[in-house]
C-alpha cells in the first residue's frame, strides 16, 4: 500500500496544561546544572531549577561560541546535548559520530565514530540522532551509544575510548576487541524467519534484507545498571515491506555488556495479548519498534516504553485484530524485562499515531489522594494519564465507537480509547464549527467549498482507498500524521508547579491507499 496525499501543515502554537490540585511530591528534576538524561532526569521531566537565565536577561544574550560540525558531514541536528562534568556531549554529523566539548570555549574534547558496515551504509536513519545515555558505573563516567547499524557503544565519558572487558567482539575490521555489542544478534536469536534460513550470522550485513530492517533513532537509557535499548524501523519512510522483524525491547548489563532480557513487542504463544494478532500475523509481522525516547522510575525499577504501529502506517488488512503491543506504553521491570503493565493508546493504529516523545512521569494530588503519574502527549492531541505504579487512568477512560473502514480487508476496532481529562489541547477532527463566520456570505461560501471537498470529518477518520465504490477522495485525517505533538516539541513537566507544558502542531492531512505496484 502507498500514501497518496501529503499532509498539510496549518497552524503550530503552545498551550499549557494545569492539573487540577496539583501535588507538590518530592519531584525530579536536574541537580548542579547536570544535565545526565536525553530529558534531563529519569523521569524525562526536561525541568531544571536554574535561574542564571530568566526572561529578564534573555535578551541580553550574546553568542560567546560557535561549533562548526562541518567535518562530521551534514546532517540534520535532532539532538539534545547532555552536560556532564564540565563537558557537553552530543551525538553529531552524518554517521551520528559522538563528540565532547568544553562548553565554555566550544573546544573539542574527544570524537568516537563507530567503524563503517554495510548495514549503516543501508540504514534510513544514518544520520541523525537523538543523543546519548550516561550512567556513573563504579566510579566512572561511561557513555552508551545505541548506533544506525544497531550497535551498542559503551565509551569512557572522559576519552570517548570504548571500554576494556565489555561487551563481544565484532568481527569487522576497525572494531575494538571490546567496548560493544552487536544488538542484532540478540535481536534476531529467535526470531522465526531467521532461524529458518540456516545460514551463519554476517556481521557485517545484520538482518538480511530480504526478510527485515532494523535501526535506532533514540538513544538507550540506563536505570539501575541496566541499559534498556529501543529501535526503529522503516515507519514515515517509505515503507517496502509488511513482513518485518519486531522491534523487541533489549535489556544489557551496564557494567558488562552482558545480554540480560528482551521483551517480545508482538507477543508469541502463551504471552498476554498473542490473541491481539489474528491469522497468525505474529509469524510475520514486524515494527512495533521503540524509536521515541524512553523514561524510567528508579524507585519503582520500571522503564517507561511507547510504541509504534505495525508493518504497515495505514493499511492494517495483514494483521487483523488489535495488536497488542502496538502504539501503546508499557512498563517494564528493568531487572527482568517483564511487562508490569501496558495501556494501549491507539487499536489497531492505521493512521501513524504513534507516540513520538518520551512519558513524562509527575506526581499529582487528585481529589486528595497522591498519585504517582506518568503522562503521554500525542498526536492525537490527548494528554493520556496513567499512575505509573499500575497503568491505571487518572482519571476516567472511554471507549468510544469510532467510524469504520471500507478499505478491502481492514478490519477497524469498534471503539478507541478516549481520556476524559485534560481536555483535548488542539483540533480533532472537522466540523462546521471550525469554519469562519466573519459575514453570512462568507459563512456560506465556506460552507459550500468544505462539503464539496469533504472537509468534515471526526477523528479517527479511516483512510479510503483509489478507486471506491463510493467514488470518495481521500480521507480528511485530523490530526494527521504530523499533527498533535511530535518529535520536535516534546512536553516539559514542571514538578514544583506541577504545571505540564504541551506544544502542539493544528496539522491535518489527507489519506488513501492503494494496491503496491
């Protein structure tokens, strides 16, 4: 299946979120100006109670450095720096090599650039990168490096030298004896389709791409000497397959390297929620990967995962059911990799709406009663809000019928999850209160133009397909694929106001599908 209608970019604006009765709970947040985590704390709260800038002095501001990455070859800069210990490290460049300056002069420090492979030559994401994970392991600083081939990184903070005694050799020319693992190993070790090749592992080529594709986007994160790794796959670039690997969740011993776990994404026989996937589509069915960026509860010893959808963005035919662990978050026990809980935002999700930024965990007073919570912005527009310990709604959730498919073979969920607060914070769906109404004329005229071009349409709008019965365009979807919040704008929790900060984008779209040529 194809897209065959780009999205439409309206209007982009920030609203801000107050939680009734807030609760004043010890809450996380950055210490001495480190910055350790991709969101600063654990709890990826992105607050820090710095007051040397304020909006008082903002203005004055003056450009002391400048960084050229030139060297490192262009690319495009998705990364959140993390200060640590006098140095800012980042990931940087066109092979995400990583670098460490002197945040005062911009000097830099030490590089590492992980040798080249065929499988980072072929990878979708080869560039980019969100940042790195950090943990203090015995006295040492030590960087973690989730890589374009899938590969895991273990550096020294100081040096950028990858560490002696950790990890397994790779055998490709210009790896280190030690100081990484080849995730794709682990990835793969009992997967079906592989296994049933018979034929020895290349180290060099990872996953053969006849039968899968795996990368990473988002960095690892470490939680109690446990580095828990995420994937990606080919979700919003130009899908070329519906079979693919599942993006299995990995656990490694920060201190060795040493494979500890994995989570099953699509859950095989005798798992919770197997029954999800009808037609025996766990076979096969691939993506379900981890690429938003992850959160964690040291206290409680659970990581906070969101997913996306399955093989493929907005045609579901192949994997009938409501495919569980898809577009959904679960927690996980960081020692075992055991599922503690999930909540499943999206049934079934053909319309890309999966969650792109990271949980942000906050405690909360509700009706008197301490809560702690974990909250998830989407593109959808809804704020979801859950109590960590359980995976519980805060406050009530509906199940709600939504619109159905005339697509050949798609088989929609009946109802989707609604949450009843926080209120929605931007555009779902189109009606005709949406329209302008400066003059009755132009009230009419607007009127006119959006029912000719099927303007209206409710959330959850299923995509239609070329060629329909119906004679239908395209569907209106809003928001769309790149509406709500996305990447770009995650949410900030502030813990001492216990004030949620939320951007979001007003985009909609327009979706068919049509049979690959």
């Amino acid at each position: 299946m194809r897209r065959v209608a780009r999205l439409a970019c309206v209007l982009a604006f920030g609203v801000l979120l107050a939680f009734p009765t807030p609760g004043l709970a010890q809450g996380p947040g950055t210490e001495d100006g480190q910055w350790t985590y991709l969101g600063g704390d654990a709890w990826h709260t992105r607050y820090t109670p710095a007051d040397q800038i304020d909006a008082s002095n903002f203005e004055e501001l003056k450009l002391a450095w400048q960084w050229d990455a030139s060297s490192f070859g262009a690319s495009t800069a998705r990364a959140t720096g993390s200060y640590i210990d006098g140095k800012l490290i980042t990931v940087a460049g066109d092979r995400r090599h990583v670098v460490a300056l002197n945040p005062s002069s911009g000097e830099m420090l030490w590089s590492f650039t992980e040798p080249n492979t065929h499988r980072w030559e072929y990878s979708m994401r080869a560039g980019y990168g969100k940042g790195i994970a950090y943990a203090e392991i015995d006295g040492r600083g030590v960087v973690y490096l989730s890589t374009p081939g899938f590969f895991l990184h273990a550096l020294d903070a100081d040096t950028g030298v990858p560490l002696e005694n950790w990890g397994r050799p790779v055998p490709i020319p210009g790896f280190r004896e030690s100081g990484t693992v080849d995730m794709v190993e682990d990835l793969i070790a009992d997967w079906g389709p592989w296994i049933s090749m018979d034929r020895p592992y290349d180290a060099n080529q990872g996953i053969p791409q006849e039968i899968g594709y795996i990368t990473s986007s988002s960095p690892p994160i470490v939680v109690n000497d446990v580095v828990v790794v995420g994937n990606s796959a080919e979700q919003g670039y130009n899908q070329t397959r519906v079979d693919n690997v599942p993006g299995d969740i990995l656990g490694y011993d920060a201190r060795t390297g040493e494979h500890l776990w994995k989570f099953h994404v699509i859950p095989r026989p005798g798992q919770v929620g197997h029954e999800t996937w009808e037609n025996d589509a766990w076979q096969w069915t691939g993506d379900v990967s981890s690429w938003a960026p992850m959160s964690s509860d040291p206290e409680l010893g659970l990581v906070y995962i969101v997913t996306n959808g399955a093989t493929i963005d907005y045609y579901g035919g192949f994997h009938p059911g409501d495919n569980l662990f898809s577009t959904s978050m679960i927690a996980l026990d960081v020692k075992t990799g055991e599922r503690k809980w999930h909540f499943q935002m999206v049934h079934h999700d053909i319309w890309n709406y999966d969650t792109p930024t990271a949980p942000v965990l906050m405690d909360v007073t509700v009706d008197g009663r301490k809560v702690k919570g974990v909250f998830q912005a989407t593109k959808q527009a809804f704020l979801y809000a859950l109590n960590r310990e359980t995976g519980e709604p805060i406050w009530p959730m509906e199940e709600r019928p939504v619109p159905q498919s005339n697509v050949p073979g798609e088989q929609l969920a009946a109802t989707q999850p609604f949450p009843t607060k926080p209120a929605p914070y931007d555009l779902q769906g189109r009606t005709e209160d949406h329209l302008i109404d400066y003059t009755p004329e132009l009230r009419q005229r607007a009127l006119e133009v959006a029912r000719a071009g099927n303007f209206f349409a409710p959330l959850f709008n299923p995509p239609t397909h070329v060629g329909n019965e119906q004679g239908a365009g395209p569907a209106r979807v809003c928001p769309g694929g790149t509406g709500g919040t996305n990447i770009t704008g995650p949410a900030v929790g502030d813990p001492v106001a216990g004030v949620m900060f939320v951007t979001s984008h007003s985009g909609c779209g327009r979706l068919s599908v049509a049979p690959k040529p």
